[in-house]
C-alpha cells in the first residue's frame, strides 16, 4: 500500500511531548470542516481505501458536537448492541467539552449514510487525564441498533487474556482520517480507510519515543511512515485473535511534528480497562 500516516488524533508540536489538550479545536473542528465539503465530491486521490460496507461492521464514526455548537470527530468500536467504545478525549479534552454525540454506524462516510444515533449518555473514566494520557477511554450509550451485515460489534478480549500485551502481531487501524501530513491531502471522498502495523511491546515503543508510557498505553510501530494520524481519535485497532477480530486498542495519542516520521502511535490498551468495561456494559 502507499506509505501514509493514517486517522488519529491532535497536533503534535513537540518531537517528544504531546497530550490531548485541546484536540477539538486543534484537529476535530478542522477536520469536520474538510469532511462535510469534501462529501460533495466525488474524486479519490490516494490511500487505501475501504471499498466493501461490510470489511469493518464494528467502526463508528463519530460526529461531536461541543457545547459551542461546533462540530469534531472522532472514531469509535461498536462492542454491543447499546454500548460504543472511544477515547475520553473525544468527549472531554480539556479545553473543550462535547454536549453530544452522533454515532454513525454501518457507512463508509461520516457525515451521510448510515445509521446515525444520538446519545448525550457518555461515560468518561474517572481517572481520565489530559496531562500524561492515561485512562483516555470513554463508553457511550446509545439506543439498541438493529444488527446486520454492515453493522456488527467486535469482540472484546477476555478475562484470562487480559495479561496478552500482543507484541508482534499484525493490527488494522480504520477510520475517516487523514492521509498524509500535507494539509491539503484529505482524501475527496472521505471514505473509510485503513492501515496494517505491527505491535510493539511497551519498552520497544518506549526507546524510540524517548518518553515514559504506562503499563495502559499500547503502541503500533511507524515503519516506512505508515501509522495513525489526524482526525479519527478513539478509533479502534483490532487483531485477529484465535479466530476472531478482536479489540485491543483505542487511538488515543502520537508524538512529533508530524504523521510520516516514522514514529510509533500509542492506544488506550484494553485489556488494562476490562472490569471498567465490564461495569459499564
């Protein structure tokens, strides 16, 4: 596939801190912007593309309203019929609050299509901090959604997997957003895309970001500039687990002045999460 740097999160201005202060305003809200008029388009310039509805039943898309009326987004994992799964940040940022949510499920596009809920319902961690990025996951409820083809929740890792750091396999990142580090490289159609990495255990993803990460983050490498990037916080990265999709990420921050610097992007790690999950099932 061509190298690109794919949907994450906020700016990044220094090449060894960065948080999620202020992710609306700084990416969600620009971002929504290039999205509602590049719908109205019809050409695709670059990436890889996801072309069958049904390749990642479990994305959400996430469109935020803040309490401003703005609008951002972010991404999220269907993981039952009433329950979606995102980062913290995407509802709370510190600088910014969401007032609500409308939850996008079963469409290649983010804002036409779909099955589109509404929910002010959203469960932030209670220990959710912007400062260091930990606890950065948040549950939202919505009202049941009819299951389908394109519309299916992902499976969570189990209790006795919980101690699986699942260093060395190969993840799928998806979401609604950017390409590459150019501004002008939104894809025109804005259409689902998706990216291959690789797992990295903690200390391999500590050594190259020169920076400590907790025991909750997980990190996928940069390999030849290929990662999360812009515009699709709280989305999910899955691996095939004994034979089924499973969910053991959350996109939630990267590290550096830009996406195709090979630098490796961290998740809210999961399995760290499974009792707060479990509670607000």
């Amino acid at each position: 596939m061509y190298s690109l740097k794919l949907f994450s999160l906020f700016l990044c201005f220094s090449i060894v801190q960065c948080n999620s202060y202020g992710y609306h305003k700084l990416v969600g809200i620009p971002r929504a912007r290039v999205i509602k008029i590049a719908e109205g388009m019809s050409r695709i310039v670059g990436g890889s593309q996801v072309t069958t509805l049904n390749s990642f039943p479990y994305q959400a898309g996430i469109v935020a309203t803040q309490t401003t009326g703005a609008q951002s987004i972010c991404g999220g994992s269907l993981v039952s019929t009433t329950r979606v799964l995102t980062a913290a940040h995407c509802w709370r940022d510190g600088q910014m609050q969401a007032r609500r949510f409308t939850i996008v499920l079963g469409s290649l596009r983010i804002f036409s299509g779909g099955t589109r809920i509404d929910s002010s319902d959203v469960v932030v961690h209670p220990q959710w901090n912007f400062n260091d990025i930990t606890n950065d996951i948040a549950m939202v409820k919505i009202t049941a959604v009819n299951l389908n083809a394109n519309i299916q929740p992902i499976a969570l890792p189990t209790t006795s997997e919980a101690r699986e750091n699942f260093a060395g396999l190969s993840g799928i990142a998806s979401g609604y957003g950017k390409t590459r580090d150019s501004q002008n490289s939104f894809p025109s159609t804005t259409s689902l895309y998706q990216v291959t990495l690789s797992v990295l255990t903690n200390a391999q993803c500590q050594q190259r970001f020169n920076m400590p990460l907790h025991s909750s983050h997980l990190c996928t490498d940069g390999v030849r500039g290929v990662g999360t990037c812009e515009g699709d916080s709280g989305g999910p990265l899955s691996v095939v687990w004994k034979n089924r999709r499973t969910l053991i990420g959350i996109v939630s921050f990267g590290l550096g002045d830009g996406c195709q610097l090979g630098l490796p992007s961290v998740y809210t790690r999961v399995t760290a999460f499974l009792p707060w999950i479990n509670t607000n099932m």
